[in-house]
C-alpha cells in the first residue's frame, strides 16, 4: 500500500522559509516523479511542484518560481519542499503527491503552512 | 496556461438520482485528463485518469467522456458516500491546472 507522510509545516513570518517533508513507503520511490499540491483555505488545489524519478528534472508554476525548491533523497525515500520568502497568498494544506506518471494517483493527507505575522 | 473551467459550482442531486459534472479547457488537451473527489477535512483521490479510466477500487458508477476541450463525469446513481467535491485536472501542458471544482450536495 502506498502511503506518502508529511512533515515540517507550521506558522512562519512573511518572508520567512520552511522546509517540508514527504516520507514515501509502499512502492519503488525512485521510479517515480513526486509533487506537491496546495490548497488555501476554502479554496481549490493548484499545483506547486514536480521532480522527476532521477531528481534530474523539475518544474514550478510561476507563482512560486524562484522561491520554492523541490528535492528528494531516494536513499531515503523522501522528497522535500524547500520554500523562501513565503506571503501570506502561500498559506494553505501542502499534500504530496505520487506521479501516475502526469495525474497523481496518491496523496498523503497534508501539512498546512501558514504564514502570518 | 490552460484554463480549466468547471460548472456547476455546486449541484443539487437526491440519493439514487444521476449527477453530471462539466470541466472545460480553454484549449486542446486530448484525453489528458483526470477527476478527484474531495470529502470535507480529507485529501483528494483519484477517481479517473486518461478522460475515461477509472483508478483503481472506484466504482462503475462513476463514469468520464470527453476529448479536446469538453469533458464530463457522471455518477449514475448517487450513493451517500459520493457528497464531496469534484476537481478536474489536465496534463497536457505545463503548468498542470484544476478547475475550480464542482461541490455536489443533498437535495
């Protein structure tokens, strides 16, 4: 059974960073892409970031790219999310997600950010 | 970016009846696809992938058609456990985009 753990959310300042954790199990991590999806309170999902099963490849919309870093470890089976000069607008349940290979055919349940001063 | 437009926001539907849920593109996506549902409180699931193609453990109720820039899910007959809400989702270009998402409810 596959099953994706987050970690690392919180309450952070506005221009402030945090890094957030996808621990993966239940199938062979590396041979799949990963990605993050959010969602703002009350509000739809949109789509954060991809990274390829290698970690040789990733992608960002617009509205976090330059800011958000995605990563992963596949000696430990984990994929990251490293975000920077976070606004309010970032506030939202951050899910991990598993590539199917372009839909997402798993989700874990979520760690919510909020960034408040 | 594409655009993806669903309606109804919300859809009044009684236990048993049948409920159909649109999901626009603002352009071509072939059949690159996908529908989640979303209970309060819980993450999405995957219900269909490829338009058409049911992920694995949803039931037949739950059908999609479509191809270019219209697309539907069906749900013949409501069950209980179906009141949630519905995304679409393309991947057929970056960046992936969802609809804004179909609320079904109790008539």
């Amino acid at each position: 059974e596959v099953q994706l753990l987050e970690s690392g959310g919180g309450l952070v300042q506005p221009g402030g960073s945090l890094r957030l954790s996808c621990a993966a199990s239940g199938f062979t991590f590396s041979t799949y892409g990963m990605n993050w999806v959010r969602q703002a309170p009350g509000k739809g999902l949109e789509w954060v970031s991809a990274i390829s099963g290698s970690g040789d490849s990733t992608s960002y919309p617009d509205s976090v790219k330059g800011r958000f870093t995605t990563s992963r470890d596949n000696s430990k089976s984990t994929v990251y999310l490293q975000m920077n000069s976070l606004r309010a607008e970032d506030t939202a349940i951050y899910y991990c997600t598993k590539s199917g290979p372009s839909y997402y055919d798993s989700w874990g349940q979520g760690t919510l950010v909020t960034v408040s001063s | 970016e594409i655009v993806m437009t669903q309606s109804p926001a919300t859809l009044s539907v009684s236990p048993g009846e049948r409920a159909t849920l649109s999901c626009r593109a603002s352009q071509s996506i072939s059949s690159h696809l996908a529908w989640y549902q979303q209970k309060p409180g819980q993450a999405p699931r995957l219900l269909i992938y490829g338009t058409s193609t049911r992920a694995t453990g949803i039931p037949a109720r739950f059908s999609g058609s479509g191809s270019g820039t219209e697309f539907t899910l069906t749900i013949s007959s409501l069950q209980s456990e179906d009141f949630a809400a519905y995304y679409c989702q393309q991947y057929h270009d970056w960046p992936r985009t969802f609809g804004q998402g179909t609320k079904v409810e109790v008539k």
